[in-house]
C-alpha cells in the first residue's frame, strides 16, 4: 500500500480522525470482538470494520492481531492495577493498620467498577476471564506483566496484617481468591439455580460486600 494509511480511513459521521482518539476506536472494537469470539475466533477485517477503517490502518497502529490482542489487556489491566496501588496508598496512609476487609474490598473495587462502567467494561471482564483461563506462556507473561505487580504488593500488606499466617499460604490463598472474584465477577455463581431463584438480582454494591465478607475471612483462617 503507498503514501499514508491514514488517507484510506472509511469515514463515518463522528468518527474521530486520527492519533489516539482513533487508536482507541480500534481498541474498543477489537476489545467487544475478542471478547466475544476469543482470540482465535476474532478476525482483524471484522476489527477494522467495525472500527471503520481498512485492516492497514489497525496494522499500521499495533502490528499482528497478537499485537493488538496484548494492547487490549494492557490498556484496561494497567488501568485496574494502578487504581488498586492507588486505594492501597491511600488506605496505608490512614490512621492505624487496615483491616483484612479495606485491604480485599481495595483490591476487588477496580475491577467490579470496570465490569459496571459500560459494555466496553464489561467486555473487558470476559476478556479478562478467558485470558486466565489460558495456560499457553504468551498468557501467563501477560498476566504477570499486567498484574504481579499490584498482587504482590497486596500480599506484602497483608502478610503484616496476619503475621501468624506465613506469605506462601497468602499467596495460595490470594490465587483462590482471584478465581472466586473471577468467577463470581462474570456472573456464573449460579446464585438463583442454587436457591430455586428465590435470590432475585443481586446488587453491584450488596455482591461485593458479600465477596470481601467471604474472602476475608478464607484469609485469616487457621492453618490446616
């Protein structure tokens, strides 16, 4: 293809033009379409359509579909690990130590306020979901980039908090919690099938709560 990619944008009224307005209508495509269909099931022509703009362009901003893939994660994970070092900050700078509860409550906020914030949020939860469900090592190293660090950093918080309790039980105990959030976050607890719907819908606020409740606790349990 010669001279710009940018000339062969298909324009459609309100599209922004260029920079990074238009990245992120590429983003936030490709974020509702692999979270549909998966990272296999996606096609980068349907990303470019949607986003209205040929397959160059979205070449030309992020390279391979693994690229842009990446850039998805990064964008709304990095966004979810520096909002939970921020409540942590402000939580160590208050009067006495936390609870075992700010601590987790901090923790899970980010996320269940990214599922809420609109489709493109709650796309990136499922998102989310698939990709810890994946093993392969491209996974798990962008796993460990996107969120080590912001986990580490609350397992060092709360390994002072429950002293009694040694730092590889927490972390084993933190991993529990990660799948139960996850779980819980993308609606499969089943809550209605279990109690012959007698639950109703549950609250944003109310299943949060109830999650830090449970959580805390699984952490300050004796050791077996």
């Amino acid at each position: 293809m010669s001279g710009n990619p940018e000339t062969k944008i298909r324009r459609k009224p309100g599209r922004p033009k260029e920079g990074v307005e238009l990245r992120d209508v590429i983003l936030d495509k490709a974020e509702l379409i692999f979270s549909e269909v998966g990272f296999n099931g996606a096609k980068v022509r349907d990303i470019a359509t949607e986003a209205g703009v040929n397959q160059a362009l979205v070449r030309y901003y992020f390279g391979s579909k693994q690229d842009l893939f990446d850039e998805v994660v990064r964008r709304r994970g990095s966004a979810i690990s520096g909002a939970r070092h921020v409540l942590l900050d402000q939580l160590l700078a208050g009067r006495g130590a936390p609870t075992v509860e700010e601590i987790i409550k901090n923790y899970l906020k980010p996320q269940w306020d990214m599922k809420y914030s609109g489709p493109n949020g709650a796309a990136f939860v499922r998102l989310q979901a698939r990709l810890h469900s994946e093993l392969d090592e491209h996974a798990l190293h962008l796993r460990s980039e996107v969120y080590d660090a912001s986990v580490k950093r609350y397992i060092a918080v709360l390994c002072d908090v429950l002293p009694e309790i040694p730092k590889d039980v927490i972390s084993i105990r933190m991993a529990f919690l990660v799948g139960t959030y996850m779980f819980m976050l993308n609606d499969l607890g089943r809550l209605n099938d279990l109690t012959d719907g007698q639950i109703g819908e549950v609250g944003q606020g109310d299943m949060l709560d109830h999650l830090t409740v449970f959580l805390s606790a699984g952490l300050r349990a004796p050791l077996p």
